[in-house]
C-alpha cells in the first residue's frame, strides 16, 4: 500500500511538471542569432521623445493599453516566429467576388472581384518592412493615438485625420511587419550623427564584422542572406535571411509576404502605404503596377506632396511643383508593392521618410536637418493627405484614367 502510494505521488508530481512546462511555454517561439555589431554604433539616443515608440517589445505593450476602438489581430508569424499585429478599424467587406482579380481585369469591371460592397473603402498601412527604418513605426503608433484618442502622443491633436478616417469604412495598419529584423536592432532610437549616415546603413543594411557597411543596393543581391558568414546582416531581412521586399512572390514566399498577400485578398484595400526611411525629403514613390493606375497615383502624390510642402516639410514650399508626381515621383522597380498591386488590385506605394540619425543624402550630401518633431509631423500628415484622398475619390472601383484632383 505504501508503495502504491508513493508511485502515486511522483506521477502526480510528474504529470504536474509537465502541465506547468505546458502552460508556461513562451508564447513565440523566437529564432536567435548571435550577432557581433561595433559598439559605437549601439549608442542609444539621450532625452528620446516620449512619443517615440518603436520598439518590438515597446508597440506590443502599447496596442495592448492603448486600442480600444480598434481590434489588434495577429495577422501571421514571422520566419523567426513572431506575431505580426495589426489594428483594424470599422467592418470588411461582406460577400465575395465571382472571379479572380485578373479575371475581372479582363471582364473589365473590378468590382467582379471585389464583391457586391465593391464601392467600400479601405485604407492600408504597414511599416518597418526593414526593421532598421524606425520613422514609420514611430509614424503608425502616434497615428492609432490619434484613432484612438484624438491626440498623438505630444499631446497635439489631428482633427483632419480623424475626419477623414470617419470617411473610411476599413482602415488597417501595421506598425511592425519584419519584427525579426526589428528585434535584431536593440536600440529604441539610433544615436544623431548629422551627416554620418555609417552607423544607420550598417544597421540597416548590415555589413562586415569590423564595421564596413554592406549599403544599398548592394545589400539585395544576396537573396537569401547567408547568416554563418561573420559580420551583421542588418535589419532588412527577416530570420530566413530574406529582404521580404524583394522576396520570390510568384515561388516559395515567406511568411511575412504569405501574410500581406492573406490579408489582402481577404480585405482587398484601395490603398497601401509602405512605410520605409531613405530620402532628404518625405517622398513618394511611384509603383511598378497596373498602368491603370498612374492617374490615381499622380493625384495622390498631389494630396501629400502639396501638403508637406505647405508645412516646409519639401525641397520647396511650393505645392504646385512639390505636388507634380510627373516631375518629382521616382520610379520603382518590380518589389512587394507592384506584386501586391497585381495580387489584389490595390494601389501600393512606398514613402520614403528622412531618417532621424542623419541628415544628408548619401549620394549627394545634399543636407536637411529634421527634428523628431517634424519626422513625426511628416509621418502624420502623409497619412492624413492619403486617408483625405481616398475619402474624396472614392477608392479602386471609381478610380478612372483622367482623374480630377
């Protein structure tokens, strides 16, 4: 008897153990790399703004204590096992299309795809597709403040955005879509350098173990990067080794892309802003896409471009030259965007912000220094000016060639 009782006992104990490993088990199963980055250029910002959140960790906890008129949803995991999130506001579409979005290209009419409510509107933004360009994560938290409060996290408040997004049936965004290469970057905000742009593009773009950046473009001509060669691959690719902005779309996607390409076909925005950091100047850029398209595109680049430069936020305060796409829109080649665009009909556009560690191009050494302050003001009146175009032209299926502004 003493003997049964005691083989009772350590099954409990057994079966209690492995209920608690179970139960307590993380819940993201997180690949990690041991990465060797120089010193200098882990030196975190001093007095970092409070309203710059940009951290993997940081927006998780924000969207938990912050998004109540929105739903946050996990939208997929990324190749190093991290949930991708996003926030959704006002009701999708309800009923399905009878035929593909080809199909209805050459139907004629897309609204045979995009199902009986064809004519609702919805906006979609995502950031940090490469997790070492901080300003449009920065951009989208302050912007689902301003959702969710009125006010971004200075405290100003953005009633145009909030007119214009109550003019929206759909909005969805996403503040981190490579959280692996944002985890990869421990930083919340890089250090200031003025013209130095080395630190940022070894971040970015990675480079040698004794510093030397890899840059741009050269950082795309390994698609998957090898990650057991010494040095640091930077925050463009996810834990696959893979620039997800260049990814084999048409082949074996990532997950990250197989995300974007889920959401999309169930949502089937109007509208994607790709959030990115690379210019002198907030730019748009134009997509590689539907010819279709351009006159909807040229009349956005006008809604945004003329109104950062009303606020001194372009080359010129000029929005007639600012605002004219044909002169200043720089053209993209095949990326995420243009296969988003043929996958689900949306127009998709990269914007590119000035980066908050320097402030020259890297090309020209053209310099334009941008405070934090103004960064954020560009990030928010580009997705004010984006959501104030979609509102007033009414979405994909009343986009025509000949467009009016």
């Amino acid at each position: 008897m003493k003997n049964r009782f005691i083989l009772f006992l350590l099954l409990l104990l057994v079966i209690t153990a492995i209920f608690l490993v179970y139960y307590n088990r993380p819940t993201e199963q997180q690949q990690t790399h041991d990465f060797i980055i120089p010193s200098d250029y882990l030196k975190e910002a001093p007095d970092i703004p409070v309203f710059w959140i940009s951290t993997y960790s940081r927006v998780t906890d924000f969207l938990e204590m912050t998004v109540k008129k929105g739903k946050v949803i996990v939208i997929g995991t990324s190749a190093g096992g991290r949930k991708i999130r996003a926030v959704f506001y006002g009701d999708p579409r309800q009923g399905t299309g009878t035929t593909t979005f080809s199909g209805s290209l050459g139907f004629g009419d897309v609204g045979a795809y995009r199902g009986p409510d064809h004519n609702k509107t919805v906006y979609m933004a995502m950031a940090a597709v490469h997790g070492g360009e901080f300003e449009g994560i920065v951009g989208m938290v302050n912007l689902i403040s301003v959702l969710e409060t009125g006010k971004d996290l200075r405290g100003k408040k953005w009633p145009l955005i909030n007119e214009a997004a109550s003019r929206i049936d759909r909005l969805i965004l996403i503040p981190i879509t490579n959280p692996d290469g944002r985890e990869r970057i421990p930083l919340q905000m890089e250090l200031y350098r003025d013209t130095d742009f080395t630190a940022a593009e070894y971040l970015n773009t990675g480079g040698n173990d004794d510093g030397k950046i890899t840059g741009w473009p050269q950082i795309k001509e390994f698609i998957p990067m090898d990650f057991s060669k010494p040095g640091f691959p930077g925050g463009y690719p996810n834990d696959a080794g893979v620039n997800f902005q260049h990814d084999n779309f048409l082949g074996n996607r990532q997950p990250e892309t197989q995300a974007l390409f889920d959401l999309t076909e169930r949502e089937k925005p109007d509208l994607i802003l790709n959030m990115h950091t690379g210019a002198v100047f907030m730019r748009m850029d134009r997509p590689s896409g539907e010819p279709a398209l351009h006159s909807a595109f040229d009349t956005l680049f006008y809604y945004v471009h003329s109104e950062l430069a009303g606020q001194g936020l372009q080359n010129t305060n000029d929005p007639a030259v600012e605002g004219n796409a044909s002169e200043m829109a720089s053209e993209s080649v095949y990326n995420l965007d243009g296969a988003l665009n043929w996958h689900c009909g949306a127009l998709s556009v990269v914007v590119e912000s000035p980066s908050h560690s320097f402030s020259a191009n890297k090309n020209t050494r053209e310099r334009k220094i941008e405070s934090p302050d103004n960064l954020l003001d560009a990030q928010l009146i580009c997705h004010q000016q984006a959501m104030k175009f979609l509102a007033e032209t009414g979405g994909r299926s009343k986009w025509l060639p000949g467009l009016k502004r």
